[in-house]
C-alpha cells in the first residue's frame, strides 16, 4: 500500500508535496521521495524511513520548480530495494518523467518475463517498473497516448500521478480499487493549484478544497501551463475484469484509510461508525462495557455502543511513539509488539464483561495478544467484536494481507478461532451488512451507478481478473 500526491503552479510545490505526504504516511512508512519539475528538469529527493526521517530543510533547496510528485512506501510488491523507491522517473522517448504508484499490478511477473525475454533491462523488483518499459515501447507521439498504451495491458490495482515537462496525469485504473481526489488550492488573485491526493485528509492539511474523485478508468491531465484540466476514459478490457464491475477496496473503509478522509463519497469514521452499529445488531453480547482496539477500532466500537446502548470506555491506551524501527516482522517480535503499543486501563476494565471491538482479524495474533492482556487486567468476560468479515483470501490489489496459510480464519472454523483466541464469544460483521452500509450511499461520478462497486476478495475469494486468479490459486490454474 502507497500514499502518492501531486501538485501544480505552485512556488511552494515540494514543501506542500512533503505536507500531503505527512497526511498520508498511514498508507506507508518504508520510504519516502518527492521529484519536482524545475526549468524542464526533474530534481529528486527520497530515501528509506518516514517522511520526517527522509527530508530536511536542505533538501528542499534540491526540490526547486512549480511542480511536484510524490510517494510513500509499504511494499507490497518488489522488496524494500532503493532502486524500488518512488516516485521513479525515466527518460522515455527523449523526455524525462517521472511517476508515483499505489496499488499492485497483479499480471506483473508475466509483463516483466516477456519484457525480460525481448532485452529489457530493469533495476529493481518493483512492479510500477514496468509501466516505464510499456511507455518506452509504444510507438505513439503524443506522451498521454504512450501512457494510454501502457496502461492497457496491466491487471490490478493501477492508481498513479505522473510528471512530465508540459503535463501532470492523474490515473485511476477501470476497477478503481485505490482511492485518488482532486483538489483545487487557491492562489493570489486568479492564481491557484491542482492537487492530486491519496486521500481527502491530504487535501484538508495543505488547505485545499476537494473537487471530486478521479473517476474508475479516468486518465486526468493538467496543461502545466494553462492548468486547464482534461480527462480522457479508458474502457474497462477484459483481462482487467471478469465482470465488467468497479471494484473499490473495502479494506479502505475497513481499515486502511484515515477515519478523517471522504473515500468514494463516504467519510470513513461515519462508515466504521455504521458497521459497528451493524455488528451489534447481527451480534449483540451481555456486557457492561464496549471498549475499541484502538485505532482503528474505534469509531467501530462508538457504532456498537450507540446501538446497543453498552457504555464505551477508554479501556485500552496505544502508545503512538512506538514507530517501527526496531521491530522486525517475525512472529515472535509480532507478538512482543502488541504489548509494547497497547496498554490496558486496569481500573476500567477489572471485574467488567467487555465488548471488545476491532476492525479485522488477520493472523490473530493482535486479538489473541490483547485479549490474553484484559484478561490479566482483570476483565470478568471478552466478547470479541470484529467489523468485517473472516480474512480467508490473501489480497493481490495492494493490501498486506498475508498467504492463505497464515489466515487464521482460513484454518480454523469460528468455535475453534473463539478457542484459540481464548474468547468467550467471537463475532464477525457478516459480508450482506458490510455491503449494505458502504453501498448504500452510491459513489461519486461513477459510471455503473446502482453495480456492485466493492472488492470483497480478501473475505469471498473473488478476484476479478485472471492474473490475480492465478495468483489465488496455489496449483497456479484459474478456478
Ligand atoms: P492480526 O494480528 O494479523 O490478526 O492483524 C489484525 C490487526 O492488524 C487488526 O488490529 C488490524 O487493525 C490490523 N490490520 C489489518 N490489516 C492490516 C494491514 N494490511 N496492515 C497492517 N495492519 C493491518
């Protein structure tokens, strides 16, 4: 998962470009990079860590024009390589650009094989590497119709903003897994800027207002010079979807995007809100407390209260200066990590039955981990709330959801799951209220009003294209 943004016409372009970023650090903390356009020339600043880690003042001296990208990392395709480090730029057919990416292009090892194969030569691992080929292959004049060519062949989740010395592109594949909005910052007089965003949260910190999305299968393009905006559709290909339906991540409203940020329409916190409502009305438990796994858990656990009339408590604390620099993902470190982040309010929740409330269950190891620590606490009972469904499916499109094997819902059936995370009760939102809440209020803009607009795969299996069927299928056939 990334965070990306750009912004145009703006004398402050990388500084505003380091602020967005800040907004949507959440989205990765790997590594950090900005490219700015300065006379004709691209300048690029990035490097491994956090946002604050990666730049300085003296860096922004080295960021210098009126046009900038830029990118956040949490690789979930390529390794954590420097070659790897977005945003990328190339020169392609005389011209440097530059590109910054989110999401995973599920048909990426067969595009590089055969691209490998003719004698292309790549730097890293990193899937977004590719399009630079598919853009130097084409033969068309014009650049947006080199990058219409690219973007073609690719499979999965393709959300991007590209820098070129004339044009700012703004792109959202036709399934429009990732979110990306457009937002307008005004200027002295007539001035103003064109902000791309991950998320709205990015477009409020830098003091834009929020125009719209782009829309699934929108290629946006800014004349750097006029400003004028122009946008260009391309049509969902077959190899792409299955069905010919949007598919909008719901982990995004599940758990990946900020509580403060509109995604597709909807502010995330009210929808989190609503599945929590829903999951105490589908699993309603005997208990004198609801208390979040924070974060994400929260506005989850404010749903279930105001729903079932339980009182919501404080009754977990997250130290938020943990960070992740130390901490290897192992197992074991895993384990150690959730003590070290979370902390129980003893005098809360001693001798209470709780209804604990979090947003997804991947491994278990977080619930089982938190659950053993009330219990220590002195929590009476557990009553394990979760505001999605079972994870069975491991996710090709950009979230870190592991292989099939380490999903604990795909080994255990729910009694054994409850067993295993030593809770008194454990319940799921089931899939129909998920899809009720996040499709009631319909999307901006979209092109199939009224279809099914959400990719479920990570819960039911169903991946849309065949690259990520391949993938989910261990024998490698599509099922
Ligand atoms: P697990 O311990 O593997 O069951 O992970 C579940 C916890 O991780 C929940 O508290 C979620 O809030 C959080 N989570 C869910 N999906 C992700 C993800 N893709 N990356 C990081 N954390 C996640």
């Amino acid at each position: 998962m990334c965070g990306i943004f750009g912004v145009t016409n703006n004398s402050d372009a990388s500084r505003l470009c380091y602020l967005g970023l800040f907004a949507l650090q959440h989205r990765g903390q790997e590594s950090a990079g900005i490219v700015s356009l300065n006379e004709g020339a691209l300048q690029v600043e990035k490097g491994r860590g956090l946002v604050s880690e990666v730049f300085s003042e003296k860096n922004f001296s080295a960021l210098q024009g009126k046009q900038a990208i830029g990118h956040v990392r949490y690789s979930t395709a390529g390794g954590a390589l420097d070659a790897n480090i977005q945003p990328l730029y190339a020169r392609v057919a005389g011209e440097t650009i530059a590109l910054a990416h989110n999401g995973n292009i599920v048909n990426a090892d067969s595009l590089r094989q055969t691209l490998e194969q003719s004698g292309a030569i790549f730097q890293g691992t990193a899937d977004t590497e590719i399009l630079l080929h598919l853009l130097a292959r084409s033969r068309k004049n014009q650049f947006v119709d080199r990058l219409v060519d690219a973007l073609i062949p690719l499979e999965g989740a393709v959300t991007l903003v590209v820098l070129t010395k004339t044009e700012m592109h703004a792109y959202v594949d036709p399934c429009g897994y990732r979110p990306l909005v457009i937002g307008k910052l005004r200027g002295e007089g007539e001035e103003f800027s064109w902000i791309f965003a991950s998320e709205t949260s990015a477009l409020d910190l830098v003091g834009a207002d929020f125009v719209r999305d782009v829309n699934p299968g929108e290629l946006v393009s800014v004349d750097l010079v006029s400003q004028r905006l122009r946008s260009t559709a391309l049509p969902m290909q077959s190899h792409q979807s299955n069905t010919g339906e949007e598919s909008r991540c719901v982990f995004e409203h599940i758990y990946f995007a900020r509580p403060d940020s509109t995604l597709w329409g909807q502010n995330a916190s009210l929808v989190r809100q609503e599945l929590g409502q829903e999951l105490a009305r589908c699993h309603p438990a005997p208990a004198d407390l609801v208390i979040a796994i924070p974060d994400s858990g929260t506005p989850l656990a404010m749903g279930y209260s105001q729903a079932s009339g339980i009182p919501f408590a404080t009754g977990l604390i997250r130290n938020h200066y943990v960070g992740r620099t130390f901490i290897e993902p192992t197992q074991t470190v895993r384990n150690f990590r959730v003590r070290l982040k979370l902390n129980p309010v003893k005098e809360i929740v001693r001798g209470k039955r709780l209804v604990v409330v979090d947003d997804s269950i991947v491994r278990g190891t977080t619930s089982r981990k938190i659950i053993e620590l009330l219990r220590e606490a002195g929590a009476a009972q557990v009553h394990m709330r979760i505001g999605s469904p079972p994870v069975k499916f491991p996710c090709f499109y950009g979230i870190d959801t592991p292989k099939r094997k380490e999903l604990i819902a795909q080994k255990m059936s729910l009694v054994e799951m409850c067993d295993a995370l030593h809770a008194d009760s454990l319940g799921f939102l089931p899939q129909e209220a998920l899809v009720r809440v996040v499709e009631k209020h319909g999307f901006n803009g979209t092109r199939n009003q009224g279809k099914k607009g959400f990719c479920m795969s990570c819960f039911d299996g169903t991946y849309q294209d065949s690259g990520a069927q391949i993938l989910g299928n261990p024998e490698g056939v599509p099922t």
